[in-house]
C-alpha cells in the first residue's frame, strides 16, 4: 500500500470507497473537511495514526469492483450515477423520512423536545438540498458536458456566463459544507442517532434513516468535492492551454 500518511482524507477515500467506513467510524470527515492531510485529521481526535493506518491497511478485504471505482469512472458516468442515484435518493426518500419524523414528533415530542429542532433543521435541508440539486443539474453539469466535448474535439475552453467552473464548484462546496454543519447538529441532537430504551419503533426507524440519509450524502459529496470537481477544474485549465 501507497503512503498515505502525506494524502488528504479525499484523496484517500477517492482510491477505495471502502476507507470511507474507517473513517466514519473514527468519526473523521472525508467528505466537505476531505482536504486535510490523514495526520492532521487524526491529530484532532484520540486515537493513534498507526492505528487509523493499521484498518485501512485491513480494508482491502472489501475491495471494491471496478463497476464501484468512482475514481476511474468517465465524468459523463460519475455524474449520471450522481444524478440517478444520490439526487434521486434526496428527492424519494427525503420527503418519506420527513413524513416518519413528523409523525414521532407528534408522539414524543412532549417529552423528547430535540426532536423538534431535528424536524426544522432536516426540513431545512430538504429545501437547500433541493435548490442545490437543481443548480447542479441545470447549471453546473451541463457545462461540465460541454467541457468533454470541448476536450474531445480538440476545441477551445467554450463561454461560461459563470466565467469558470471554478466559480460554481466554489459555491456548490459552500453549500456541501453547510449540510455537513447542519447534520452534526442533527447528529449530536439524536446521541449519534442512537434511539432511548422507550423508543417505539417507528422513533427507531426514523432515527436509522436520518444516519443512513448522512452517510449516503457523505457519499455523494466526497464523490463531487474529491472527484468529479478536481477533474472537472483540470479539464478546463488543460482546455485554456488550447488557447
């Protein structure tokens, strides 16, 4: 195995999807805080580098098949697979764990009153998530498929009334890192979404779906903010030498 000790936390987790478990467990952000060295992010909790190094070195055994490679794949499949999988889970499942949660409220919230603010804060997310979903995929990955084509073609950087990709990529990280904020907040509000001894099951299930919802989402940021957007910028800059 490679050094990783001098790689980021994304760049890491862009060579196996697998590591992305070791690190949720040691509770290390590889999605929106991907750009930090693994010494620095580990030097922030209490645990060893060695032993942090130590699991990954054991992930292999999950290895990931190539149909899971995000790093490998073309930029026209990353981001059709964003779209039909990550964007589409937003919008189906969102709105159902919205429902479930409003509905536990409604039975615990006299005594459990977090609850409330986890309803507000997830429904918050629910309509930034949307109108981020909609500028990336009527903004942000059109250009992105003019940009192929223009590297394809041997042609020329095409115009871009944001100016550059840069420009709406800085912003879509912006807006992941928001979400990253507001679901440690609705992470600590739920005990790391551990249900109380009393909970019925319909609490228990809406609790495993608000988790199950973060880690996909960490999922689709890491593939955007470590993947798709570096290649995307590298396309361009490699477009502009065209010039």
């Amino acid at each position: 195995m490679e050094n990783l000790k001098d790689k980021t936390v994304g760049e890491i987790v862009a060579l196996n999807i697998g590591y992305a478990k070791v690190f949720q467990n040691y509770g290390i952000d590889f999605c929106c805080g991907g750009d930090i060295l693994l010494a620095d992010a580990v030097s922030k909790i209490d645990v060893s580098l060695d032993d942090v190094l130590n699991e990954i070195e054991m992930t292999p055994h999950y290895n990931i098949p190539q149909a899971l490679n995000f790093n490998a794949w073309s930029l026209d499949l990353l981001i059709d697979y964003i779209v039909k999988f990550h964007h589409n889970y937003i919008r189906t499942e969102g709105p159902k764990i919205y429902t479930l949660l409003e509905k536990v409220c409604k039975a615990h919230g006299d005594t459990d009153k977090h609850l409330y603010e986890v309803l507000e804060l997830f429904k918050e997310s629910l309509i930034d998530l949307h109108n981020h979903l909609d500028k990336e995929e009527n903004v942000l990955f059109p250009f992105v498929y003019e940009v192929m084509n223009a590297l394809s073609k041997g042609k020329e950087a095409p115009e871009f009334h944001c100016g550059s990709v840069v420009n709406p990529i800085r912003v879509m990280m912006q807006e992941h890192e928001d979400e990253g904020i507001r679901f440690r907040k609705i992470s600590a509000l739920t005990n790391s979404y551990k249900a109380p001894e009393y909970a019925c099951n319909s609490y228990r299930l809406v609790l495993e779906e608000l988790k199950n919802f973060e880690e996909n989402l960490h999922i689709h940021i890491h593939s955007e903010n470590n993947i798709l957007f570096p290649k995307a910028i590298k396309i361009e800059d490699s477009l502009i030498r065209f010039n």
